[in-house]
C-alpha cells in the first residue's frame, strides 16, 4: 500500500458519527504474525478512546485541564471547533509522549491508588497478606455502578500487585492476596503489611521500612500478574556497614562527605543503563557481559544503593566502573530510548508495543474537516 509495504485489516469503528477509523498493521514476511499475535499487540481494541466523539474528547480534556477552564455550559462542538480541536490534539500527543518516554499507563481511580505503608499492629494478617480500604473517587471510566453509594470500599480475596518507586529489581514488584478484617475497618486510604515472616513484606520491595514509603497498589485486573510467582527480593541488607570513627566527627569529615557525593552523584546514569541492560539481556537476567561487569540483577540492587548514598556516604559504582558497564553493551540502544549518540537497534520487548501504537497513532486520520491537516 505504501513504499512496497503490505498491511493486514484488523478491525473498523462502529461509530455512527461520520467518522471512517481503520486499524490496520504492517505486515513483516519474516516475523510470520498471526492475527491474533497483531491483536495482542494492538491491545484491547473495545477500550481505545475515541476523541472524534464529544464523551471521550471530553473526557480526554478533563484527565488534561482543571475543570472551570472550558465553558461546557456553551455547548461548544469541541471536535469542529478549530481551538478545541487543537486542545484535542495537544492532550493526545501529550498521551503518547508520557506512554512513549515514561510508560505511563492510565489506569482508573478505584482500580490503583498510592498509599502510605504501616504495619499490622494487632498482628491478624498472615505473610502474603494486606488490609486495602480505599475512598471511591468519581471516574468516568468506572464501570462499576452497583456500589457507587457506598463511600468506601475495603478488596477482599482480591489479588493486587504493590511496588515503590524507584522499581527496577524484579523483586521489588510483590503480588499479595488484600483480605477483609473486621478489627482493621477504621484504616483507610493506607496499605496494611503484615508481621510474620523471615523478612518483612515491605522490606522486601525496594528496602521500605515504613517510615513515611509511598506504595503504588494496583488491583487492575489486566495490570497484576496472577500467573508469576513473586520474584526472590534483592539482598538489600547485604550493603557493607559503615565505618565508626574512633573520635568525634569533625568539620574536615562533614566537608568531605558532602564533595565526595557530589563528586559521585551517578544516579542519573544508573537507571538509564539499567533500561539499556534489561533490553539486551533480560530483567532477570544473572549474565556478565564480561568478567569486570555487573549482571542485571545486581546493578539493579546497585542503583537502590546509589539512592541511599546521600546517608550512608557510600558510593556502589565510581566514573571508571560506570565505564566499564557502558562498553559492554557496545554503544548500541534500544530504540524506544530514542538515544541519538547511540547505534539503535529494533527492541523485542514489551516497550516496542507501545512504539507500534505510537507509529499506528500517526497514521490514523479522522474523516472530519481540519483533522487530516492536524495528525501529522
């Protein structure tokens, strides 16, 4: 159809507007993609907003702008208006930007919160348990209207996934069962851990010690793993303890401390090669690219080291190692890192799904006036 390339139908709108929206996908002779391959790919197709129509464009510019600042009282045509139209188009590049360069995924209000951790006092919840009750929040992409009245809801026998940012050992994503309990209804809005067990639950992911931890719970169906057992967490308490000073703590040490973390403030680095590592050989992943080089697994339990430094004064990696960690991959990026002083290179994870939409989201043309003009 278009530079010798060939296109497979997927689906078609039902809209009754005048609109005419066609998926379609670039067919690879050698990748072989069956169709239900290209629709795994593509998504739930049933859940794609369409902002052609005033529900979903209107919705589109709430997630985007306060809500006093469009006057919906003028019953204004926001998708034939030449100014909203534009809003339209700014709120939807702006959702592909987020997806694109931080995968940010848009899940409704009642089905994912953040929420502080505590502990379970009375000592009621078993290890792979959790005490959810969070505040109901109006949402327009809700389906569930049965219990609207009720201002709170409390997950029972519900299976939720919980991680806390920064997230980028397997380990520091846990899935847990949330149960009801009666003693433990006056909590709200928070994540109850339980006690038992070698290891704290939340100690497990990403060293919390719930001392003000901000979790992001997830019990959106599509979003939590019930198939995957959790990942074995890092050893975080496996750091070397700091160093005692026989005498008391002077100017001079308080002078070096603070040049020696400026000096090694790698942070920023760090995670950016940790992406880079994940992609080339796996988030799970214990191969050394070479003998002087970290595996996977461990430079992700270096960089929560690194976020600690600024207290404990210890740096995991210096310039020269950081170095060393970057020649191994041979100056070759993923190209969803859009890294222009790097060679890049077609991924073959998750993150190029969101690359294909991307490219079928610029394709798309809405059979409106003044919209082919727009989606460029």
């Amino acid at each position: 159809m278009d530079s010798n390339r060939y296109y497979q139908y997927l689906n078609h709108s039902q809209s009754p507007l005048r609109v005419n929206q066609f998926w379609f996908y670039h067919h690879e002779p050698g990748l072989n993609r069956s169709f239900d391959e290209a629709y795994k790919l593509m998504g739930k197709l049933d859940r794609e907003r369409n902002v052609a129509k005033n529900n979903d464009a209107r919705n589109l510019l709430d997630e985007k702008l306060s809500n006093w600042f469009l006057p919906y009282g003028e019953k204004i045509d926001s998708i034939r208006e030449p100014f909203f139209r534009q809003l339209l188009i700014a709120a939807c590049l702006s959702s592909v930007r987020e997806l694109l360069r931080r995968t940010r995924i848009r899940v409704s209000l009642n089905k994912a919160r953040n929420m502080f951790g505590i502990i379970d006092e009375y000592n009621l919840l078993k290890p792979d348990e959790v005490f959810i009750q969070y505040t109901r929040l109006n949402d327009h992409e809700d389906k569930e209207k049965n219990d609207k009245c009720q201002n709170t809801r409390i997950l029972s026998n519900c299976k939720v996934v919980i991680t806390k940012n920064p997230c980028h050992h397997p380990g520091d994503i846990q899935t847990f069962t949330a149960v009801n309990r009666e003693e433990l209804k006056h909590l709200k809005d928070v994540i109850v851990f339980s006690q038992p067990g070698d290891c704290p639950a939340s100690h497990q992911i990403n060293e919390s010690d719930l001392n003000g931890d901000e979790y992001a719970v997830i019990w959106y169906e599509d979003l939590v793993p019930l198939q995957i057992p959790n990942a074995v967490p890092f050893d975080y308490d496996s750091q070397k303890a700091l160093p005692e000073l026989d005498r008391p703590v002077n100017q001079d040490d308080i002078n070096h401390v603070v040049l020696q973390i400026a000096e090694s403030d790698y942070l920023g680095r760090l995670p950016n090669l940790h992406l880079a590592y994940t992609d080339s050989y796996g988030v799970d992943s214990n191969e050394r690219p070479n003998k002087d080089v970290l595996s996977t697994l461990i430079l992700a339990g270096v960089i929560s080291f690194g976020v600690d430094s600024g207290q404990t004064g210890q740096h995991p990696l210096d310039n020269n190692q950081i170095r060393k960690q970057k020649k191994a991959l041979r100056d070759e990026r993923p190209d969803f890192m859009e890294n222009a002083n790097m060679k890049s290179y077609p991924s073959k994870k998750y993150l190029i799904n969101i690359h294909f939409k991307r490219k079928l989201y610029r394709s798309s043309r809405r059979m409106l006036p003044g919209w082919n003009g727009l989606l460029r």
